[in-house]
C-alpha cells in the first residue's frame, strides 16, 4: 500500500498539521479522528488495514487528518466561546486546506467522502452538511450531532452552525437541500455498550422531513461504541459506495 505524510504550517489554525495518504488512485476518503485522536489512529487500530482491499484495488484513496479536539471542546480550561471559535478555525482548515490538497493531489474533480467514528462522526457529518457542494458523500459511524453535548449549556452562532440537530431543520433554501439530496449519506451506529443510536435516529428523522434521502442503518446489541464494530462498518459501507 502506497503510503505517504504530508505537514504544512496552517494559516487558519496557527499550527503545524499532518496528514496521511493511504493508495495510489480512486476517490478521496476524508477521514476525521475520534475523539483528541491524531491523524494515525484509523493506523493504529486497524481501521485502514480493514479496509485496505478498497485502497489496493485503486477504488479509493484514504486521507486522515489531525483533530484538535483538545483545543477545543474538550479542553476543560478553554472559555467555551474560544472553544466554539477554534471549532470554527478547524472548518476553516479543512474546507480551506484539506480540500485544496486532495484535489491538488488527485484531480480537481475528485469525489470526496467524509467519515469519522464517535467526534470525528460530528466532524464528517457536519463539514459533509454545511458544505455538500464540497463533498460528494459522508459515513458517519456512532456519532452524536448535537454539539451542545460539548459545550456545558454555552450556545452562539458558533455552536449554532456546527450542530446539525439544530442547523438543519431551519434549512428551507432548496438550492441547499436539492444539492444534499443528489448526495451519499450514511447514518450508522451500533446498539451496543456506549452506544447512542437515538443520536442517529435524531438526525434521521430530521433528513426525512426535508425530504433528504439517506441510510440509516442501526446494527445489533452486540455491537459496542468501539473499533471492533468500526472495523465491520466501514468496509461494509464502502462496498456499497460507487462514485
């Protein structure tokens, strides 16, 4: 498997940021940490070597990006409006940077697809929705959507515009949802230990009443809020997607 990392200064977060590419060829797979995870942990835990078949046979390249999740909500000494602006930085650099590179990388006109466990499932949920002229498609595996589960009762527009549960169902330009619609969403989570599929189901509905088409598909009770279950779900979804 052709593998390579990448570093640039970021303007729009201050800071070094890495990235790294997994294959040679196909479209892009944007994927967004867990939790205050870095960029090689979909490496670390088998996530990719899961779905290394998709990589090798040249249908999709990965590429995994750094979370700054500890700079924000879940730095516990961080005012909660710094939080929510430094949330807002990191949109910046992925629509800003990320996106530039893999296009850079692959072809202007590359499918992108975003997909995240847990955090990084708000992360590719959320850059999918607010920017679906951008992305092609998101996999959302185990996530929770309504940001105001990190912010301790604070709410701005910040918090606002990154939290899909309450974004969403104000949307009613049809410009926006015909564009979401023409789109490939997964919605997915276990019922295990740890799980929240009423988080899922949430969003779900809310995709139903805009008339947004999408897979919601709530595995069994065995299946926890851990890697084991990602390392089932992703490559399952992935050999569902055709782009």
């Amino acid at each position: 498997m052709q593998r390579e990392i990448h570093k640039w200064r970021s303007p729009n977060l201050n800071k070094d940021m890495e990235i790294v590419i997994y294959g040679h060829y196909g479209y892009a797979l944007l994927m967004f940490p867990t939790a205050a995870a870095d960029y090689l942990e979909y490496e670390r835990f088998h996530l990719i070597g899961a779905i290394a078949p998709f990589i090798n046979d040249g249908k999709l390249k990965a590429f995994s990006i750094n979370s700054i999740n500890n700079e924000s909500w879940l730095n516990r000494d961080m005012h909660p409006s710094h939080k929510a602006i430094r949330h807002q930085q990191y949109n910046q650099y992925v629509t800003d940077e990320v996106v530039p590179f893999i296009k850079q990388h692959c072809s202007a006109h590359v499918p992108i697809v975003t997909t995240g466990a847990s955090l990084g499932a708000l992360h590719a949920a959320n850059s999918f929705f607010r920017r679906a002229d951008l992305f092609a498609g998101t996999i959302a595996m185990s996530g929770g959507y309504d940001l105001k589960a990190y912010t301790n009762g604070f709410y701005d527009d910040n918090c606002y515009f990154n939290s899909p549960v309450d974004y969403l169902p104000q949307w009613n330009d049809e410009k926006i949802l015909n564009t979401l619609r023409q789109r490939s969403i997964i919605i997915a989570s276990g019922q295990g230990s740890y799980e929240n599929p009423d988080a899922s189901r949430r969003l779900s509905d809310i995709l139903n009443s805009k008339g947004i088409q999408h897979w919601l598909d709530l595995w069994g009770f065995d299946m926890p809020h851990d890697w084991p279950t990602w390392r089932q779900m992703l490559p399952y979804f992935l050999g569902k997607m055709n782009f």
